[in-house]
C-alpha cells in the first residue's frame, strides 16, 4: 500500500483511520513496516503520530475500542486543546509519558515480526529438479557486506539480511548457488561448467565474470548488474509458465518488477555510479603500487582485515590488473608477487613470508 503524500497532516488523520487505531491498540504487529516507513518517508508527522497514539493509548486503552468510538469527538478534542488554557496545560512529562508509550507500541511490532517471522533461507530456493550432494549455508543478518569464498575459488559479497546456498565441493557439471537477497559475485572461468545463480524471479548464468544480484523475496524488484564478463538472465514467466533468456553486457543492468503479479522488465544500457556499489567502482588496476596500499584497496572492498609484517612489505610494490579476478585469485597474485603466503581465519587474512627487504 503506497503513503500519498498528503496523508496524515493532522492528529484527527490519525485517529480517523481505523488501519491506525488497530495498530496503536497493537492488533496489528503485522504493519509494523507500514509505519515505519512512512515516519522515515515523513519525519515531520511523528509528532503527530506519537500523539495520536498516546491518545489512543490514554483515551479507550489497547483492550477498549468502543470506549474510545463512543467517546471519541469530545474526548480527543479535549486532549487535543486542553493545552491552550494555561492551567490545565498538559506538563512535559505527561508528554514524555505518551511518547514512551508510543515507542513501546513500535517496540512490540518490530519484536513480533522477529520473534514470529523467520527469515527465509537460501537453501530453500535449490531447484528441486537438480540434485546435490551436501549444501552449506551462509548467512549475513547484521553486518553491511560479508565475503563468502566459494569452493571452486569464485567469491561473493553478501549484503545484510541475505543468505547463500552452495555445494560442498562445486564438482559437478554445473556450479550452482542459490541467493536470497543480495550478493556480489566473482566467478572463476570454467567455460565446461557454468555457474549458476538461481533466486526467486531470477536465474543467472555465467561461466567466469563480476556480476551483482539483488532479489529479497518481500520486494517487488529485482535487479542483475555486470562489472565485466558476460551474463545470461532467465526470467521465470507467471503468465504461461515458460522463460525468456535475456543477454546482459559489462555495465549492462536487468531490472524486474513485479506490478499486479504482472512481471515488468528493463534494461539499462549503461549504470550510473550512484547506483554502483564499492567494489562494482572499483578498477582493481595497480602499477607499481605500494603492496600496503593495494591491501588496504582488498580491505575496504571486502569487508577483511589483513595483516602484514609492514617492515617487510614497506618495498614492496605489484603492478597488475586484478578488476576480473576473485578475492583469492587477487590475493593469490599478490603473494606470489611478494613471495609471502596467505592464512584465512573468517574475515582476518594473516600474510607471512619474505615480502621485499
């Protein structure tokens, strides 16, 4: 449901609307996002939605409606312009009051829908017509960007609130994953076994490029992005139940979006930086770059703290182009062209060895 943007311009709006009485009597957690956004959309109205829920709250309680239906006009007059008269001005922390009494119904929505509704897991998004062998599963609840390295060496960047399903060993024909949410993906070039990205609007194929991916299952949109490299889009149909394969350039960008369970397709010829993310900017193009300095490129990049003997590092420098290459293929080269190794231990990368005295 849209907000227009000439809703809710006076307490009365509030109290009006029988979707707000619910809520603020919190029989209704489940339009917790409802609010939400429109006080993000809207800051302005949360004085008078922080109101109108006090009086709601004070006037017929959670647990009376009709108290308040019947005495509704004159009571919610009185609350409203009982200030106007100096001695029967409401006190500020009567204010206050309301306004905790408010946060706490916003604090019981937002609870409800974490304890109750459970974040759906990639692993449920496998395609039941193709077999496995044993899956892990990563997910990222809180952090802004999380580097998942995947078993045959290809890498992806999983934003907050999505998850990945993959293969334990990435042997068979094809690779395959499946997302939910968002992730950035470097894939190593097999061109005898494809990879895969399957969601729940869209199916990515590629055999060795940089793409990015972004489909949340309560989202109406989704979208494929290619850094370089070339991948193929197969768009699930919901009208006659077939597919349509869609070719995507670098720099090229897919968007989908689901109108009145009607799908809607564009494609965008080139993207615009503002809707880049950091690693799809970045140019991953070193000549003779300090090695500290294209670490700490890997570290912003990757979500990664890699540690290093500075002393022996501090002449060292590498020049190469790394803008098709996977995390570990980036980080492979570099140690190669130091003579040092690499250690993982989650997202803190350890590098020993000779380096450039």
């Amino acid at each position: 449901m849209g907000i227009p943007d000439d809703a809710f311009e006076t307490v009365e709006d509030f109290l009006e609307n029988v979707r707000f009485q619910q809520w603020a009597r919190g029989k209704a957690p489940e339009d917790a996002p409802f609010w939400q956004e429109l006080l993000a959309r809207y800051p302005d109205k949360t004085p008078l939605y922080e109101k109108a829920v006090a009086i709601i709250l004070v006037v017929g309680g959670r647990n009376s409606p009709e108290t308040y239906e019947n005495n509704r006009a004159a009571q919610v007059r009185k609350l409203l312009f009982r200030e106007t008269s100096h001695e029967n001005r409401y006190p500020l922390w009567q204010w206050l009051r309301w306004g905790v009494a408010a946060m706490l119904v916003i604090s019981i929505g937002i609870w409800w829908q974490h304890a109750y509704k459970k974040p759906l897991q990639a692993d449920k998004l496998w395609p039941a017509n193709i077999s496995s062998g044993q899956r892990i599963t990563k997910q990222n609840p809180d952090r802004k960007t999380m580097l998942v390295n995947l078993p045959d060496g290809s890498s992806v960047l999983l934003s907050k609130g999505s998850s990945i399903s993959f293969e334990e060993d990435m042997t068979g024909r094809q690779r395959i994953v499946s997302l939910i949410g968002e992730g950035f993906f470097e894939v190593v070039k097999d061109a005898k076994r494809p990879f895969l990205v399957y969601t729940d609007k869209l199916t990515s194929t590629v055999v060795g490029t940089s793409f990015r991916v972004k489909a949340f299952p309560d989202s109406s949109e989704a979208l494929v992005a290619v850094k370089t490299g070339k991948v193929f889009v197969d768009q699930k149909s919901k009208t006659h139940g077939g597919s349509s394969r869609i070719t995507l350039l670098p720099n090229q960008q897919m968007q989908v979006f689901d109108i009145n369970n009607k799908l809607t397709t564009k494609v965008s010829e080139t993207i615009a930086p503002s809707e880049m993310t950091l690693v799809q900017k970045e140019e991953f193009e070193f000549k003779f770059t300090p090695v500290a300095q294209a670490y700490k490129i890997l570290e912003s990049n990757y979500a990664v703290r890699i540690q290093y003997d500075t002393d022996k590092m501090r002449r060292c420098t590498i020049t190469a182009s790394l803008k098709d290459e996977p995390f570990l293929e980036k980080l492979r080269l570099i140690c190669l062209a130091t003579e040092t190794t690499y250690q993982i231990r989650g997202d803190q990368i350890s590098i020993t060895g000779a380096g450039c005295p």
